[in-house]
C-alpha cells in the first residue's frame, strides 16, 4: 500500500532560539503548521507565545539586544532569505492584545494599506473596503457611519476594526495575539465564528490565555512553558484524559498550583 503524500507545511519552524539581551526565552523550538489550520499556542504568561510570533513576521528585528537563531520557512521558503521585508509582513498579518486603531475614520483604517500600497480605484476600493469589515463580523454595524472616527466604536467593534485592517492586506498567514482579552464573551464567540470562516482563506496561528478558546477552535494546539514546547499535537490528544505530558493535563484543566 503507498502511503498518501503528507502535504507541505505552511510554516516550518526548526530549532528556534531566542534571546533578548542573553535572556533566553525561546529554547530551540521546532513545530510545522499545516495550511488552512487553525494552530492554537497556549502556555502561561512569559512562556515566549508573543516573541514566537514577532519572529514569524521578523518584527523581532526592532528589539534591540534580541538575538534569534534557527529557520523558519514559509511554503518552503527561509524568512530571513526575504528580501523585501515589508511583503512579509503583509502575508504574515498580526492582530495584536487589544485593539490599535489608527486615528482614522473606519473606512479609512481599513483603506490605510491598500492606498499605500498604491491601490487608488476608488470603487475597487470601497469593494474591498466592505469585504475586510464583512469578514470581520462589523460591517452590519458600521455600514452606515464608514467615517466617522475608529476609535469611537466599542472596544468588541475595534478589536474587529483590527482584524478587518489586518485583513487588507490579504494575508496568507493570520497571527491573533490574545485578541479577546479586552471583550466580552458574546463578542469573543462573533469573533471565534469569523475565524472559522477565515480558515478557508488563510491559515491562523492563534495565541490566547484561554484553554478552552484553544480547545474549540484550532486543529492542534501547541503549549509552551518557559520557552519550550512541553507538547504539540492534535486536539484530541492533547485535550483528552492521556495528553503525552501530565503537564499539559494539570494545565488544561487547571489544575495548576
Ligand atoms: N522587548 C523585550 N525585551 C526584553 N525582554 C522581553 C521583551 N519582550 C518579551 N521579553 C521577555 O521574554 C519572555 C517571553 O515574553 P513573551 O511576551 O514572549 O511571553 P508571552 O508568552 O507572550 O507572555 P504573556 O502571556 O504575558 O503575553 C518574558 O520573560 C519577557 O519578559
Ligand atoms: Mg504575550
């Protein structure tokens, strides 16, 4: 019988190491994320989830004293052979803890990439305008107030304003760091629902303090302690009574003193 073929990784990490002015914080980590997952982090505070992803995109380069080592590859290809550093960032989108809105009108938070990156047809525009904030859940709520401010609208509606910007620039690879850790749970659930739909599109690597936000939405799930990786694995294993590690058990289901 021949096997069938493993599919290429979307993002292959091999023997990350890094360290902030000789702090070691990331300890020669080494994980696959397969394309269209949706590949939860979890680990407690200061187990390096946020530095993980600022290597991925190489914003870790604007940290002084931080020092990385090991490949990273997206579809095959080294980061830190990409040239044009700015193309990376955008195939590799960030959404950050809490909402940064731009002090822009909500049309023209979402149209910020877009225009600098020379898209000037204003009704392709306003298309994909509309199309960001309709994959962001928001554009029901806004569709009639596109300029006024941004950073009027609620804390819930702001954290998709984020998300629909981080959604301009296309991206293949969609990072969520904490993202509903300044919402309330109804919002929370809209946003799991929007990201369940964004898989189709995109592969999304989601950080969150939340065991069971992990559990319910991605495929695998890695969990790190102080810059290792204790286990990563498919939900129902590391979700079920017999994960690998007795940690990752105690963690998940809280049983950490
Ligand atoms: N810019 C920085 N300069 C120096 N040390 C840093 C910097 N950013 C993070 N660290 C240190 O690196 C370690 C990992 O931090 P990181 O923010 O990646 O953890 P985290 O898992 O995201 O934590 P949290 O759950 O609190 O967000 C911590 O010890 C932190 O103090
Ligand atoms: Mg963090």
């Amino acid at each position: 019988m021949v096997a069938a073929p493993l599919e290429a990784p979307k993002i292959s990490v091999k023997d990350l190491r890094l360290s902030y002015a000789g702090k070691q914080v990331l300890n020669g980590i080494s994980f696959e994320v397969q394309k269209n997952e949706i590949f939860a982090v979890i680990g407690p505070a200061q187990s390096g989830k946020s530095s993980l992803l600022r290597c991925l995109n190489r914003t870790i380069e604007f940290v002084p004293k931080a020092k990385a080592s090991g490949v990273i590859e997206i579809d095959g290809l080294n980061v830190d052979a990409i040239k044009n550093v700015y193309e990376l960032r955008r195939r590799v989108g960030m959404v950050a803890p809490l909402p940064v809105g731009l002090p822009l009108s909500i049309y023209d938070n979402v149209a910020f990439a877009p225009r600098a990156a020379g898209f000037r047809d204003k009704s392709a525009l306003d298309a994909l305008v509309e199309r960001c904030l309709t994959q962001a859940a928001l554009w029901d709520e806004v569709k009639d107030r596109l300029h006024s401010l941004g950073t009027k609208l609620s804390g819930g509606q702001q954290q998709r304003l984020t998300i629909a910007r981080a959604l301009s620039h296309e991206p293949e690879i969609l990072c969520l760091d904490e993202f509903s850790i300044a919402i309330d749970p109804v919002t929370t659930m809209r946003i799991e629902d929007v990201l369940k739909e964004l898989k189709r599109d995109m592969t999304i690597i989601l950080v969150t303090n939340l065991v069971q936000q992990a559990r319910r939405l991605a495929s695998r799930t890695m969990f790190l302690w102080n810059g290792d990786i204790v286990e990563v694995g498919k939900n129902d294993v590391v979700f079920s009574n017999k994960p690998q590690s007795q940690k990752t058990y105690d963690y998940v289901n809280g049983i950490f003193g």
